[in-house]
C-alpha cells in the first residue's frame, strides 16, 4: 500500500470515527432534552447537567469539522497533514 494511500485510510477511519462520536453527543443532547422537562432545567444540577451535554456537542462538532478539514484538504486539494498534526492525533487516540 503506498504511503499516500495509508495515510488517506488513517484520516477516513479517524473521520468516522469523530462522526460518530458527534452523533453520539447530538443524540445524548436529544435525550436529556426529552426526558428532561424544561422547568427542571432551572434548578442548579438540571442547569448543569444541560451545560455539559452542551459542551459535548460543541466539542465534538468542533473536532469534526477539524478532522473533516484535514481529510477535505489530503483529498480535495492533495494536502498530507503535517507531523504536529499528526503527532496531536496518536496522542487523542491513545
């Protein structure tokens, strides 16, 4: 397998797998917001609660448009990831 190939493979597994990780937070959201009625959001641990399922999405959304950046730039335009791009990422996975 050449090495351009590899490295096509390595960020369209770590695009999935951010993807997924993104659903996952949104449906986590969803839920909270289902079985949680809105008048119990204003209380200190509903407040929170709320904040942190926020906070995921945001999270995991920022991360995937930043992989789907990477993986659009290594496809699209032919651009291979630099090493400290690289490197931040076997150090996430671990």
């Amino acid at each position: 397998m050449s090495d351009r190939k590899a490295v096509e493979d390595l960020w369209h597994q770590r695009l999935r797998g951010v993807k997924l990780r993104l659903e996952a937070a949104q449906q986590d959201l969803h839920e909270f917001l289902r079985e949680n009625p809105f008048r119990e959001l204003s209380s200190p641990d509903g407040h929170y609660a709320y904040r942190q399922a926020i906070r995921a999405e945001r999270l995991a959304l920022q991360e995937y448009a930043r992989v789907r950046r990477i993986y659009d730039d290594l496809m699209v335009r032919g651009i291979i990831p630099d090493e400290d791009v690289l490197g931040k990422e076997a150090g996430a996975d671990e």
